[in-house]
C-alpha cells in the first residue's frame, strides 16, 4: 500500500484539505474515514462538499446513518455508521442502492458494516497530533492513487 501523511494545525486546515481533496475524487468512489470520535472526520467531509461547490449545511448522519447531497458534479453519499447494528437495514433501507457509478460514498465507522461494504479506493485515518491533527491516506486502488499527490 501506498501512504501519505499530512499535518491539520487547527479546524481551517481540516476544511481547507478537504477542499484540495474533492478535486481528486471521482464518482464512483469509496472512501473509508476512520479515526476516534471526535477525531474529525465530519469536518473533513465538510470541506470535501465545500470543494464540491456545496455552501449549505453539513449535518452530521449519527442518527440517519446517511446524508445524501445531489451536486452537479456528482451525488454524495455521506454515511456515520457508530449507530448501525442490524444488517438487514442495509438493505432494507435502500443503502445498497447508494453506491453506484455516479455516486462518492464517505464513510465514517467503516468497521461497524465492513461485511456489507464495497472495497475501499482510499482509507483516510485522523489522528490526534497536539491541539491539531495528523490525516493518514492509504490508496487501494488506481482510483485512489491521485489523492496521494502532495497537496
Ligand atoms: P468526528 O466526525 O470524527 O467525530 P467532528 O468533525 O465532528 O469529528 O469534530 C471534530 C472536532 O474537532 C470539531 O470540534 C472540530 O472543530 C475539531 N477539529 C477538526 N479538525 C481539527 C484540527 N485539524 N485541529 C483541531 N481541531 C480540529
Ligand atoms: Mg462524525
């Protein structure tokens, strides 16, 4: 696997990678977030749908699993799956349906559904770094592989 690492001083610094970071990111793609809660993983893809020409909320999915924002470009798929316990929901709930060729799904708490998943193009890991943080992408894949050019 293929990595790299880039320091987040503070909050703008998050947003502003997320930003550079839509540029590089397809339809069809699906990116693992991971990372403690409060780690920072809605503030990223705060900025990755600020990059996408989104200028309204960015809520939050803990309670509706998935957020979905249709933009010009593409359709955003936002899941947080910490809440999600039964599998049959997944399909249930049409989730299935949500990852298509026209669709980028962000995913945080990956792990809480890997079994239902597809692979990942790009793993993005946030860590605590002092009062900021440190973002870890691995690519998996061809696709992925641009968004570890340096920013
Ligand atoms: P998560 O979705 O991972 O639980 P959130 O994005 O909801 O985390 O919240 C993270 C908190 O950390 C927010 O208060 C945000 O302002 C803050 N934050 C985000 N990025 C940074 C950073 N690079 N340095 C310091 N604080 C940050
Ligand atoms: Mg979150």
């Amino acid at each position: 696997h293929t990595t790299l690492t880039v320091g987040l001083a503070d909050e703008a610094a998050t947003l502003a990678f997320g930003e550079a970071l839509a540029s590089r990111l397809v339809p069809g793609m699906t990116v693992f977030l991971e990372g403690d809660l409060g780690a920072g993983k809605t503030t990223l893809t705060r900025g990755i749908l600020r990059g996408f020409g989104h200028a309204g909320r960015v809520k939050s999915p803990t309670y509706a699993l998935v957020e979905s924002y249709e933009l010009p470009q593409l359709a955003v798929h936002h899941f947080d799956l910490y809440r999600f316990a039964d599998p049959e929901e997944w399909v249930d709930a049409g989730f299935r349906d949500l990852f298509d060729a026209g669709s980028l799904a962000l995913i945080e708490w990956p792990e809480k559904a890997l079994a239902l998943l597809p692979a990942p193009d790009l793993t993005l890991t946030l860590h605590p770094d002092g009062p900021g943080r440190q973002a870890t992408l691995t690519a998996h894949t061809e696709r992925g592989l641009p968004c570890l050019n340096p920013y």
